[in-house]
C-alpha cells in the first residue's frame, strides 16, 4: 500500500499506467568558429517498441546526419577554395604574371 498519495494515486501506480507514446533524442555539435549546430529527432513508439531500441536509433539516425552535414561542409569549403584559388591565378594571369609553377593541371 502506498505512504503518500498524489492525485488519488500513489507513485507505483502512476508509472504503471504511465504509456511512452514517443521520444526525442537531440544532440548540440560544436562546429569551427565559434559556432553551435542542433540536431533533434521525435519519433513514435508503436506497440512492442522498446523504448532503449528506439532511443539507439534516434542517436544513431542524429549522428549520422550530422556527419552528412560535415561532409557536406567540407565538400562546399572545398569547391570555395579552389574557385578562390582560379581566381586568383585569372587575375594575376591577367596582370601578367606567369603562373606555370604554380598551375594544378
């Protein structure tokens, strides 16, 4: 029997009847500059879910997009630098100068 009710139920019997409709995993990445990045996810709990499995693949769903989102990142810094770099060698090209050293192809 219970010590100390609460709204006509005491603790026990409020967890039992308590029923996990759906959970949320998010996650906060530190990115370069000073710069946070938040990721989250909810998700349903169907009959005969467990709800540690489905928390594993929400984590495991939030990473991985945010590793899509690094690379997606780094693919842009990339196109970015070699565009600043073309560039760079058009105007100096332009100027006059010789490049043929410093030519990548």
């Amino acid at each position: 029997m219970c010590a100390t009710k609460a709204s006509g139920l005491c603790a026990d019997q409020r967890r039992k009847k308590m029923k996990v409709t759906s959970i949320s995993y998010s996650r906060v990445f530190s990115l370069p500059e000073y710069e946070n990045e938040k990721i989250g996810i909810t998700a349903d709990i169907e009959e005969g879910d467990k709800t540690e499995d489905k928390m594993k693949e929400l984590k495991v769903t939030v990473n991985s997009r945010h590793n899509s989102f690094m690379k997606e990142r780094l693919d842009e810094e990339k196109r970015q630098d070699q565009i600043y770099r073309l560039e760079d060698m058009i105007r100096n090209l332009k100027a006059g100068i010789n490049m043929d050293d410093d030519v990548p192809f």
